[in-house]
C-alpha cells in the first residue's frame, strides 16, 4: 500500500494552458495535472500520515494546521483562477490515487462543463455583516434589592431587570437583522447568484460580535467596482461591514466531489 494520497485543488477547462511557472501546495509539494473528458484537474501528492481518514480526523481539530492547509489551498486555487474559470474543491480533498481523479472527471464531465460555464467571467465576493451585542445584564449580586416585604418577594426586581435586559438584547438583534436584510438585498440585485454562509464560529473569527450576515455574492468581472462601491454606500454607523474578494468562486461550484479522507 502506498504511503501518499493524491490531493485536490480545482478543475478547469484543458485548454493547454500551462501550468503556472513553480506552483507549489500543500507542505511545498508541486501542483501537476490530470486530464480527462476535456478537463483538467490540479493536484498533488500528499503523505497519508496526514491525509489519511484517521489523520484528518485528528488534524481538522487543529486550528493551526487547518489554517495552513486552507492557505495553501487557497494559493494553488488563485493561482488557477488566473488563468481562467475555475472549480474549487472542498478542502481536503483526498483520492487514493491520479486513475480515481481521471475517473471523477470522466464521469461527472458534463457536471463540471456546466460549472465551469456559469462562472466563466465572474469571481466571488464576501460580505460579513457585526453588530455589537447590546449589554444591559442586572447585577447577579441582588445588591440594591428591596428587602422582603417591602416591595414584593426577594429577586422580584432581579426578574424585571432580567426580562428587561432580555427584551434589549432582542430588538437590538432584530435591528440589526433587519439593517442586515437591506444590504443582502441591495447586493443580490448587482450579483448573478448569492449564498448566505452559516455565522462564523467566534473561536474562528476571533469576535464576539453577532454576525448578522456572512454573505457570498457571484459578480460579473465588469460590475466587481460597483458592487464594491455599493457595499462602501451602505455602511452603517451602527454594523461592521467588511468586503473580502474577489476570490475564485467558492460558493458556487463543486464543494464535495466525492472523496473524503484517503483510507
């Protein structure tokens, strides 16, 4: 049994374009390709002590080597994307050997064609949407409390000022939901396509901040500056609103070929 995987980055069209001059990926490894049914995928070889079912199980609960990995990833995929349309692949993305690539690209051809075509011209922009949590918690203590029997039981104003407190926290969370809205509308109507990723873990994003909107947005090349623009117009006093992009798209093509850790 061979102790290396084949690692996934991307399909492409085979248009013969050369690879980019000294891509490297994952742990410094050379990106090469393996092309069938007209398309081309980029990949590269990977030891199976960390790619592996029982490896990756272990590594994506390491920040630091998740990290790592998802920016080598990213490199080989941008790359990529330069030189045309592009399908990225879900992280991590393992096959036993090229002969299963080859075999994915045959007998999903048409799948991927389709893909390729919608994205052809367009990249991926990200909008993430924070509003500060609004904080008007009581005192736990009961420290000003009313003694009993002289305005009602103990912790009866404990209660009130929870409720209270409780009740600011919602339509605090419901403003900004709602703020959030409009900017997802105002964008979807510039972009070709949209996805609302789930709100980012805080141990990921390093915020405590409610994310009200983590967006994905697919945006004709010529219309990237106006839907930049469009996000800077709609800035709120009250929200954090942050751009990312473009990137390759994402959001909008193949997430999860079929493969997972390499047993």
């Amino acid at each position: 049994m061979t102790d290396t995987v084949t690692y996934l980055y991307a399909i492409a069209r085979d248009a013969g374009a050369p690879l980019p001059p000294g891509l490297t990926g994952l742990l410094g490894t050379p990106v090469r390709t393996v092309a069938a049914a007209g398309l081309v995928a980029y990949v590269g070889t990977v030891p199976l002590a960390q790619f592996g079912e029982a490896a990756l199980r272990r590594n994506l609960e390491d920040l630091t080597w998740l990290e790592a990995t998802a920016r080598a990833h990213h490199q080989v995929v941008e790359a990529v994307a330069e030189t045309g349309p592009v399908a990225p692949v879900r992280l991590v993305t393992v096959y036993r050997a090229d002969e299963q690539i080859g075999r994915l690209l045959r007998d999903r051809a048409e799948e991927f064609t389709e893909v390729l075509a919608r994205v052809a011209g367009r990249r991926e922009w990200g909008v993430k949407v924070y509003a500060a949590p609004r904080h008007a918690e009581p005192d736990d203590t009961g420290a000003g409390e009313a003694p009993e029997g002289a305005f009602g039981r103990p912790g009866t104003a404990y209660l009130k000022r929870r409720r209270t407190s409780l009740r600011t926290r919602e339509e605090a969370w419901r403003r900004a939901a709602s703020r959030a809205e409009r900017i997802d509308s105002v964008l979807t109507g510039i972009a070709v396509a949209r996805r609302h990723h789930r709100a980012q873990d805080p141990q990921l994003s390093g915020r405590d901040d409610w994310m009200v909107l983590n967006g994905a947005y697919l945006v004709d090349d010529e219309r990237g500056e106006e839907f930049a623009a469009a996000v800077a117009a709609l800035r709120d006093p009250e929200l954090d609103v942050q751009l990312t992009g473009p990137w390759a798209p994402y959001s909008f093509t193949i997430s999860e070929p079929g493969a997972g850790g390499a047993a």
